[in-house]
C-alpha cells in the first residue's frame, strides 16, 4: 500500500482504500441480487490490504450471503 500511496502521491493509506472500492467490487458474485458490493480491509500488523466481494449463492435464502466485509475478514484470517 505504501508504494502505491508514494508513486501516486496520495495523502494517506484511506484514500488509497477508497480509490480501490470500485476493484473490490470485481471480487462480488451477487447471482441473485445483482448488487455488487467492494470492500477494503487494512492488515495491522502488514500494512497489507485486503480487497472483496459479496457473494451470493443461487438455490438458497439471501441471509446465507457473504458480505463484502465478511469476504474480507475470512481473506485476512487465512
């Protein structure tokens, strides 16, 4: 994240994450809503960020939905 915050002289890592919302949305499968929902996480300890998705799985009750955030804490916990 730094690097990229450096080369395209960003004032900090949050606008970074937020330039990067629309990237995240990629990572969303929503088969059943069509609501494509990004999201960007930010390890504590690497500086690393993490980008998702929502995802929706066809045949079952939407509450079974993988949020963007919740993409992004099951990235981060691997």
């Amino acid at each position: 994240a730094r690097a990229l915050i450096d080369r395209f002289d960003l004032a900090s890592t949050r606008d970074l994450m937020l330039l990067l919302l629309d990237t995240a949305q990629a990572f969303a499968r929503p088969l059943i809503s069509d609501f494509h929902v990004g999201a960007v996480g930010l390890e504590s300890e690497t500086g690393n960020l993490i980008l998702g998705g929502n995802v929706e799985f066809p045949g079952t009750h939407l509450g079974n939905t993988l949020h963007g955030e919740g993409f992004v804490f099951t990235r981060a916990m691997n």
